[in-house]
C-alpha cells in the first residue's frame, strides 16, 4: 500500500516543481509543458498519493499519471522537502504488483531478463579491438546498450581510448547485461534486487574493485541504488570523473586551443541525483572547447525525454521533451549539444534528425578524443 507521508499535508501551491525561480520563470515540469494540467506536477503527484491514501481513487486510475512522470526529480526543489517522484516511484511498485504497467515498459524489462538489455538485440560487441587488461580492478561498463547504435557504439570506444590514454588499466566484458534501470522504473523492486545482487556477485568474481561507466543512468543505479540491497559491490565513477583526476595529475593531455563551441546538457540522473556536473564541464574546457551554458543547467536542467522508461511507455511524450531541450540548445549559439549518457544521445539526437536547424547532438568524448594531444 501506498504509505502516509506529511507531504500530504504541506504543498504550499508555490509551483517551485514546475518553473525555475526568478527573474526568468523558466518551465522545469515535463509533464506539465506537456499537458498544462495541475495533476502533472509534482503537486499532482501529492494529490495522487494522498488520493490512493485516502481511496478517492484506485491504483488503476492513478497508475498512469505515475507512470506519465520521466522521475526527472526536478520538483525536488520543494521548499517543503517533498519528492514527489518517490511517491510516483511507489505508486509504480504497487501498479507493477497489480499488472497495471504500460506494455512498453513491462516489455522493456522482460527485454532485460531475456536478452540483457532493454530493447531486445543480441549480438555484436562495442569492446572488438579495445586494448584492455583482464583481471584489471578497474571494470570499463559502457552501458548495456552501447553495442547496437552507431553513436553509442564510438562514444563507448572513445570512452575506452581516452582511460587508456589516461594510463588507467582496465577490463571490459565480454557482454554487459543491464544495471537494471528499467526494473526500478517499472516498479520491480523484487526483479531489481535479485538482479543487481547476480551482478555485483559476477563482478566480486572478476576481482573488480572500482566500476567506472560513461552511463549517466548505470552510474546512478550502482551509486545509489546497487548499495541499497548489494552493500559490498565496487566503488562507482562516472568515466568524467575519473578522466578529471588523471587529468589534474597530467597523465590525460589535451589540445588547448581552437576547439569548439558547444553546450553542456545536464542529465537528470548526473545532475540532480548524482551532483555531477563540474567533471564534464572542466575536463571539455582543459581540452579547449569553449561551453555556452543554456539558460536551463546543471540542478536547473531540462530533461531529455528518456527518463522515467518514458522513452519505452510514450515515445511521443519523450520526443516532445527533447524536441523543447532542442529549442533551447539553438538559441545558446553552440556549434554542438554535448551529452554525458547513451540516452539522452538518443532520445536527443532522435529528435535532432527531424530538426534540421538543431545543432549537432554528441557525446562528451567525441569531443574529448579528438582534442587528444
């Protein structure tokens, strides 16, 4: 059941979850760019809760609307303390319970215990060719996805190239199986938990001691959520952050000068969740590219529009985010959109294939690798 909490009874309808503070009042609710109803808003969130709490409404009559939320936790800047994506969360897991999940979600995480991966392929290898040091106690994870789209397959081979530049020894997998982020959002606590404790046993097995991912979400879900029910699982970084260390100690050089123009886009699971968002930024400046911010950044970011299993549950509401994400990124005067994660290079660069007038979408290390001294 869904439990009491006191955010029931403290929204002081000041729509701090839905626009940035002053002077520019800028949207920060997906949801609620999208729709412009009070109901998609972190306050609609709260009703929702309290409504299932207090059975003015059914689980089936709330479950979409929490299943409708990216989790971008942009409405955690409550002055309240509230979070009203946990209490989407919750919702989530009691809907997963009851069957009522949208079919693309739920076929995202049968996907996962299937094949290992969210969107069903089998096959091919992004580490083909990649020097690397088995036995290493750094683990190189790429990402469950990387080996089945172009882009996200260079930008794991860059990320490869730029640690061993780094002089940092590394091993790969021979096949990566999902950090289980569709399960959490889903709702499939208990599917989630058995499959983070396998892997943190298949990686304890290979004598891993640090995982460092170039995935904004893998990154999250081993730093936060793996501890939650594997405490004795490796140290995790984001790649960003450990390539910031090596570069402060001169073992990453880059090209200082003339590099390009381009803006940082935030992720919601870096940002917010993580607090990561100075690494990206200082390791794109010390390889001289020059960063515009938009007006929408680091905790104050927009979302991409993969968040939240939108991406697999309503492709057309995470076209729409990206396509705003988009709008923004054309007025800061960048030559490139710059994106730490696979997904939001996805669901971005999706949406810049239909905008012709957009800048180009890439990941940080294809600017990082080619500044490479």
């Amino acid at each position: 059941m869904v439990r009491d909490r006191y955010e029931y009874q403290t929204c002081p309808k000041c729509h701090t979850c839905i626009i940035t503070p002053e002077p520019h009042y800028r949207p920060l609710c997906p949801i609620h760019e999208e729709y412009g109803f009070a109901s998609h808003s972190g306050s609609g969130l709260l009703k929702m809760g309290r409504g299932l709490l207090e059975k003015h409404i059914t689980l089936e009559e709330a479950a979409p609307l929490a299943y409708t939320c990216l989790l971008c936790m942009a409405c955690h800047r409550c002055p309240m303390g509230a979070k009203p994506s946990e209490i989407a969360l919750e919702v989530r897991r009691e809907a997963w319970g009851q069957g009522h999940v949208p079919p693309g979600l739920k076929g995202a995480v049968e996907n996962v215990v299937a094949h290992g991966n969210p969107w069903s392929q089998h096959g091919g290898r992004w580490s083909d060719g990649i020097e690397s040091t088995p036995g290493a106690k750094v683990l190189y994870f790429a990402g469950c996805v990387s080996p089945f789209r172009p882009e996200l397959k260079r930008a794991a081979r860059n990320w490869a190239q730029l640690l061993r530049a780094a002089g940092v020894e590394f091993q790969v997998l021979p096949e990566e199986n999902c950090c289980g982020l569709p399960m959490l959002q889903a709702g499939a606590a208990q599917e989630f938990t058995q499959w983070a404790r396998d892997n943190i046993e298949r990686y304890k097995g290979l004598g891993v001691e640090t995982l460092v991912t170039s995935c904004s979400c893998c990154h999250r879900v081993y730093g936060q959520a793996y501890p939650r029910v594997a405490p004795d699982g490796p140290r995790v970084l984001h790649a960003s952050e450990l390539l910031l260390e090596q570069a402060r100690k001169g073992a990453l050089r880059f090209q200082r000068e003339n590099g390009a123009t381009a803006t940082l886009h935030d992720s919601c699971q870096s940002a917010r969740a993580m607090g990561l968002t100075g690494a990206p930024r200082e390791l794109l400046q010390a390889a001289g590219v020059r960063l515009v911010e938009m007006g929408r950044s680091q905790g104050d970011t927009w979302c991409c529009g993969a968040g939240g299993g939108v991406l697999y549950s309503d492709p057309e509401l995470a076209l729409a985010t990206a396509h705003r994400r988009l709008e923004e990124a054309q007025g800061s005067g960048a030559d490139c959109l710059a994106v730490t994660c696979p997904f939001c290079l996805v669901a971005l660069g999706d949406a810049a294939g239909e905008n012709p007038g957009s800048p180009r979408v890439v990941e940080i290390s294809d600017l990082l690798v080619e500044r490479l001294a």
